[in-house]
C-alpha cells in the first residue's frame, strides 16, 4: 500500500474501512429484521407477515450492495487505472466517495426507519403507517429519498467518469 500516491491510500483506506463496517451492518440488519418480527408478527397470517416486513427485508441486501460491493468494486476499478490518474482526479475521487459514504448511510438510515415503522405498525392499515412517516410531510420524505438516491447516483457516476476519461485520454495520446 506504500508504494501508492498518499491520495490512493486514503481512498483505498475509506474504501475498506467503509466496506467492512458496512459488512457487519449488513449482518446485524438481517439479525434485526429475524428478531424485531418475532415478537410483532405472532398473529399474523404468512401473507400479512410478508408485507408488513418487506421494507425491512430489503434492508440486508441493499446494505450489502452499497455499503460492501459497489466501494469495492469502486476501488477495483481505481487500483486498474491507477497509473492514469493524476493527484487532482485521486482528490476528487476522494470527495466524491466522502459524499457517496454519507448518501449510503443516510438511505440506509431512512430504509430502516421506514421496515421499522411498518413491523411495528404490523396489524395496522398500511396507508395509516405510510401516512405517519416524517410526520405526515410527503415532501419532506420526498425530498430526504430523492436526495439521498440522487447523491449516491451522481457521487459513483463522477468517480465512474473520472477514472473512464483519465483512462481515454492515455489512450488517446
């Protein structure tokens, strides 16, 4: 790891860190998910289960997803073309995977809040538990879920185009 520019390393060491602590929260939201139904779900029907938990039951996998594999597949692609990127690409890249790391929480954040809302609202009419996330303000669910979707969108889509146009450009010289 030494032999790589100062700003490579702290991409890779964000990259990592970020990737293992999501890892273990990977495993703990599929642990929640398992033991916080037990106690609200005892009489319900297999389907009424089925829907109240489905929020919550994606929470594991998109944890995974963007917590562990795309910061890995992030770093993958930057150690490739790691030699083509100049010390102004590498300081970008590490802003835009900052913002990335902060949109992910943050979406992870409300994906639990809302299963949560909905397991323990279990037995309730769905539109009553819908219409009682963020206070009632669709707006503002809007807009923390749009933000959020778009900040994770544009972070990985800028590191993406950077290390794509670095690489084109020793192509083309």
């Amino acid at each position: 790891m030494k032999n790589y520019p100062v700003l490579a390393q702290k991409l890779f060491r964000k990259q990592i860190i970020f990737s293992t602590v999501m890892m273990v929260m990977s495993l703990i939201m599929g642990l929640v998910f398992r033991e916080v139904t037990r106690g609200f779900f005892k009489n319900l029907t297999m389907e009424q289960q089925l829907i109240y938990g489905h929020d919550m039951s994606l929470v594991h996998g998109h944890t995974f997803l963007l917590g562990v594999v795309i910061p890995l597949v992030l770093a993958s692609f930057t150690l490739i073309v790691l030699p083509d990127l100049t010390e102004k690409r590498l300081q970008n890249m590490n802003i835009r995977f900052s913002v990335y790391m902060i949109a992910a929480t943050v979406a992870l954040a409300l994906m639990v809040y809302k299963g949560l809302a909905f397991i323990m609202g279990a037995g309730l009419p769905l539109e009553t538990i819908d219409a009682g996330l963020f206070w009632g303000n669709r707006i503002l669910r809007g807009v923390l879920f749009g933000l959020s979707h778009v900040t994770i969108f544009w972070s990985v889509g800028e590191i993406m185009a950077g290390l794509a146009i670095s690489t084109r450009v020793k192509i083309g010289k």
